[in-house]
C-alpha cells in the first residue's frame, strides 16, 4: 500500500474508488449484524416506519410541528417498503451514508486548499495525499461502527453526511461567485442544511462551522459575506422551534417562538433529562470528552453501553485534570490561530480548523444539555472529522518543516495506522453480528450496569437458554432494584416453570416499580385467570386496558374471562373493541360471531 500510495499524485478519482473500496471491504461483514438495543424502538415498534403515509400530515420538512427527525425516519421507512425487516438492506443504506461522507470529507479538504488562503501554499505532502489520509482514517476508525453498524444510528451518520454537503455546497458557491452556478450551489447548501437539521440535532453546529469557515479560508467585503451567511446561520431555528412546538402546544406559532428571547433555553429545558443537572453533566462531559479523545487515539475497549460516573463537582482531581487537557487543547487551536499570521500559517490555520470543529461539533451532546446517556461512542461520528484535520494538519505541517524523509516516515505510519483501523473494525463487526456474543462483551466491560445484564437476558431467552437468563435477570435486579422490565421476565420465566407463586411476586414488584407497566398488569391477570381468581384477573386486565387502550391482548384476554363469567355483552364490547383497532383480528371475528349466534 506504501508504495502504490507514493507513486499516487493527486489524482482525485484514483483516491475516491480507494476510499469507497476500503468502505466497502472493511464494512462487507456487518451486513447481518441484527437490530439492536434501540433499533426495536426507533425502528421495529415504530408504526410510522410501516406506513409513512398516515403521518403526511404530521411530517414535513419545515413545518415547526413535523417530526423533528423527519428525514432520518423517511430513510427507515424506504428501506422498510423495500426490504421488510431484512437487517441487510438497512446495513447496505448505512453503509453507502458512511462511504459516501468519507468521500465528502475527502472533498471537503481539497475545497480548503484551494481557498484564496491556500492559494499560494503547495503543501510537500501533497494536497490529495492530505485529503485521502484525511478521508481514510475518518472511513476505517472502529469507533465508526457505532454510527454505521448500529442501525438506528444512522441518524447520525446521515446527519453527519447532510452537513458535509451543506457546507460543501457553500464552500463551491462562494468560491464561484462570478458563475451562475454559485446559486444553484448556494440553493442546495440551503436545503442540505435544513434536511440536516430535520434528521438529528447535531446539525445545529453546521452553521457554527459555516462561519467558521468562511473566516478562516475566504474573503471578501465583511458587509457581503454577512449577508451570505444569514440564511444559512438562520437554519439554527428549526430545531429549537421544533422542539418548543412539539412539545409546548401552546407554541405552535412558528414566528412568536423565534420572537421569543428565552428561546434556546426554553428548548434545551424540554430537550434534557430532569435526574442530573447542566452543571453535573458539564463536569461529566468533561471526563467524557478526555475519553473521547483516548478512543480516538487508541480505539480499545470500544463498549456499546458504557458504566461512566457522574461527576458532581468539578473539584475532583479527574475532572479537573479533564478540564486542564481541554483547556490545553482549546487553546492550541487559538494558538496556532495566531501562529497562521506568522509561520506555517495554513497547516497553523488547517489545525485550528479541526480542532474547532471537534469540540464545536461535540458541544450540543457534551456540554451543559442533559442527554439520558453521558457517552455512546456514535457521538464522536460528526466531531472526529475535525479531529482527523487537525491530525492531518499536523502531519502537513511536520512534513513541510522537515522534507522527503519526513512524507515517507508520515506515508509509512499512516498507511500502517490504517491497516491496524481496517482489522480493527472488521474484528468490532464481527462482534456486533451477534447479539448474545455483543451483550456478553458489553457486560464484561460493564459488570456493574444494569442494563447490559437485562439485554444479555433477554437474548438468553431468544436462545432457549433460560437459566442464563433468569441469572442475568436477578443480576439486573441486584444492580436496580426498581427495573420493572426485569421483574416482568423473570416472571415470565417462573410462570413457564409452573413456579405460579414466584411469578406473582415478580410480576407485582414490576408493577410496583412502574406503575404504568401495562404488560406486567396483563401477565399478572393472566395468572390470577388461570387460577380461577376472576375478580383479581378482570381489575389487573382492565388497568393494562386504561394505561394502553390498544393493548389487544389485554382486551382479548378479559373478553374472554367475561365469557366464563357469562357476561355476553361487556365480553362482546371489547371483541369489537379489538376489531376497531384491529379489523383482521381472527380470534376476535370469531368470538363476536359465536356471541351473537
């Protein structure tokens, strides 16, 4: 690889089919990595994924009440009228977002060197070889597979790949200006950037990055390159508008919200979780954003559902530390900022660049808004693009200072960098293929979290493998003495050994940790029936009813008890209240028709 790469000079269609080959061979063993973790949320219990169509009025694209992930949704529900639940398709789709933002970062750097700030510097690295490193180590980095092998984080990397166009976009439209095409050019930054928005909140950034770009790379008079960013800076609305109308009613005026000054604060209070406050969760961010920073050195470990602690005080020898590496970092990027007005000002100014994007790109999941989550390895999917300029940057910058043998000792680690990546990420797919052997690697690295053990159980179970299960189950109960989905299966499994008792006990400690658990308030009427204890199963039945009314179920399940309690017609209100909210129901059609002989 050494070798061809040295003999490469910019030849930007040799580089983009390498880019897209090493995509597609290091990602050609995830196609079957199944759904996961939330995907069965996100994706298969989603009925608008099913039929988009019953929602047109509800999802659009700049409509303040839309879905606020509207395009990201639109992509699910493509891939599910063409695929079904075939995992493959939905890999495929991830895939060609994933290969075709390593493509647009690719491209992204060349458009730098080519601004008038670079115009009269011709890096001794070579600009395509800057670019395709760049592009490459953003394509291949394991950490990726968070975003590209788990399914429903393509919301991410969709995102991640609208920004790129956005910005790309209006890179080309200001570096045209004279031509006709600048507009068309400007038009689809526009538009890619509003689909950024509607597909994940990470797009908020972009115009941020926008305006740093335009500062740092272009010229022109002050007064037009304002009035160039406007409508672009102006996007940043739709997401806080959004989340204001969708879940303040009284706020569905588009105009009177962005009229609001209390706006963004009023947004990031309805966007955050309530159990762990800003000023907790910036000191926690500041931990994670220093492992972030580790996972994108040194990408060992790689967990899917991280045991990290929240920090309550920033006057915790870590956090303060975390503070202290942030800092430095921060102000490198000012200082090298400086340093572009004197020597080595454009790989001075290409750091600066990358090293601003990266904590920029990261600040709206890991900084002062509370997400439920305090790290998951996908968020890094948007903000590495700049960690691997600044990278790059570095490199340009160490091979301009130090001549041909430098660029081969660069080209040489490089190259060994990404065929370590490479390997890496295929070994991290391997193990997202499978759900058990996943669980089991997330529960090793978090032995004492909850969640990991209840996921491994529940696949235990689709494996037949009970008492693994029932083990897993108690150790999330241990952990979380309140997790009502837990009690619920180990009831289950109790109910399935004949331990009627036990199961009882289980299904109401679920009921009594989550008062609103319709299903266990089923299971537990359902036992209650079988025991002959009607009054107790008809009272647990219709409270599954109130707190889920389309609960078929639960509705089959006490008609069929006022059956035995020979009370034909409340029986046959609720067969026909099944029917309603399923037409094609057979045991329902039935029932009715043997009522009303």
């Amino acid at each position: 690889m050494l070798k061809t790469l040295r003999r490469l000079p910019d030849m930007p269609i040799v580089h983009l089919l390498i880019i897209a080959a090493v995509c597609v061979i290091i990602y050609s063993n995830s196609f079957k990595a199944p759904f996961m973790f939330d995907d069965y949320t996100n994706i298969i219990e989603k009925s608008v994924i099913k039929d988009i169509g019953q929602y047109k009025d509800s999802y659009s694209l700049i409509s303040p009440k839309a879905n606020r992930r509207f395009v990201g949704v639109l992509t699910f529900a493509l891939n599910y009228k063409l695929n079904g639940m075939d995992v493959a398709g939905y890999h495929v789709f991830n895939l060609i977002v994933h290969a075709l933002s390593a493509l647009a970062v690719y491209w992204l750097v060349m458009l730098i060197f080519r601004t008038p700030f670079f115009e009269s510097f011709d890096p001794f690295f070579g600009r395509g070889l800057a670019a395709l490193f760049t592009a490459l180590l953003f394509a291949v980095h394991p950490i990726q597979t968070s975003a590209v092998t788990y399914i429903v984080q393509r919301y991410t990397s969709l995102a991640t790949l609208l920004c790129l166009v956005s910005l790309l976009a209006y890179v080309k439209s200001r570096l045209k200006l004279s031509s006709p095409v600048c507009y068309g050019l400007y038009a689809v930054s526009i538009i890619a950037a509003v689909a950024a928005m509607r597909t994940k909140e990470i797009a908020f950034t972009l115009p941020v990055i926008a305006v740093l770009f335009e500062f740092l790379f272009l010229d022109g008079r002050l007064k037009k390159r304002i009035l160039y960013l406007i409508p672009l800076v102006s996007t940043m609305l739709i997401i806080p508008i959004s989340i204001l109308a969708n879940k303040a009613p009284d706020a569905a005026n588009a105009l009177a919200i962005a009229l609001n000054p209390k706006l963004i604060d009023s947004s990031m209070k309805l966007a955050s979780v309530t159990d762990i406050t800003r000023t907790e969760y910036l000191f926690t961010e500041l931990r994670v954003i220093v492992t972030y920073l580790r996972l994108l050195f040194v990408p060992v470990s790689l967990n899917l559902d991280y045991d990290y602690p929240v920090f309550r005080s920033f006057f915790k020898a870590g956090v303060m530390l975390s503070f202290l590496v942030v800092a430095l970092l921060f102000a490198s990027a000012l200082y090298m900022l400086f340093k572009s007005f004197r020597a080595y000002r454009c790989p001075a100014r290409l750091y600066c660049f990358g090293m601003l994007w990266f904590f920029i790109a990261l600040s709206v999941e890991s900084s002062v808004i509370p997400i439920k989550d305090v790290i998951n390895e996908y968020r890094l999917y948007y903000p590495s693009v700049g960690f691997f300029i600044a990278v790059i940057a570095v490199v340009v910058w160490i091979v301009q200072k130090w001549g041909r043998p430098a660029k081969v000792y660069a080209i040489s680690v490089l190259s060994l960098i990404i065929v370590v990546f490479s390997a890496m990420t295929v070994l991290r797919n391997e193990v997202w293929a499978d759900r058990v052997r996943l669980w089991e690697d997330t529960v090793r690295k978090s032995p004492n979290k909850a969640r990991p053990h209840y996921n491994l159980g529940y696949d235990y179970i689709r494996q037949g493998r009970v008492v693994d299960a029932s083990r897993e189950f108690q150790t999330a109960i241990t952990l979380k003495p309140d997790f009502a989905d837990a009690y619920n299966n180990l009831g289950d499994i109790y109910a399935a050994q004949g331990r009627m008792d036990e199961a009882i006990d289980a299904f109401k400690k679920a009921v009594q940790s989550d008062p609103n658990f319709a299903v266990a308030y089923n299971n537990l009427g359902t036992i209650y029936d079988e025991r002959g204890q009607f009054e107790e199963a008809a009272a647990d039945y219709r409270m599954a009813i109130r707190l889920q009314p389309d609960y078929i179920d639960a509705r089959l399940n006490l008609g069929n008890l006022l059956i035995k309690a020979k009370q034909f017609n409340e029986a046959a209100a609720e067969f026909q209240g099944v029917l309603h909210l399923a037409p094609y129901n057979d045991e329902a059609a039935q029932k009715l028709r043997a009522l009303h002989r």
